[in-house]
C-alpha cells in the first residue's frame, strides 16, 4: 500500500521535520537520537507518528515519501 499522496511536509511537526531529515540522510534512530540530542524512544515515536500520518508502512517507503515530496 502507497504512502498519502495527500499529505504534505507542511503537515508535519517541527520535530517530526527533524526526524525526517536525519531519515533522509540514511541515519539509523540511534544516530537520529543522538544527532538531535533525544531518547531513541522518542525518535521511535516520532517516526510511528511520520508513519500514521503518511500512511507509509516502512521506513523505506516514508524515505520514498519524503524524498518525492520535494
């Protein structure tokens, strides 16, 4: 199943615009943590709420997303 063709990047958090970004970069949520001084469980959160709002159903296809969007 696609991700939300929808949905736009301006729908995001600024948080969640961060996660993003470090996702884009190929960061793992341990490198995401801790190049923007977080838990691991609050990227973990982050993330499920990019997947929720995208409907993507992985990380590669919310990468796929994102990187489409621009």
């Amino acid at each position: 199943m696609p991700c939300s063709t929808a949905f736009e990047h301006s729908e995001l958090s600024a948080a969640e615009r961060r996660v993003l970004v470090q996702l884009e970069r190929g960061y793992s949520n341990k490198a995401i943590a801790a190049a923007l001084i977080l838990s691991r469980r609050t990227v973990e959160s982050h993330m499920s709420s990019l997947l929720a709002k995208t409907g993507c159903q992985s990380r590669t296809q919310l990468l796929l997303w994102a990187l489409g969007e621009r």
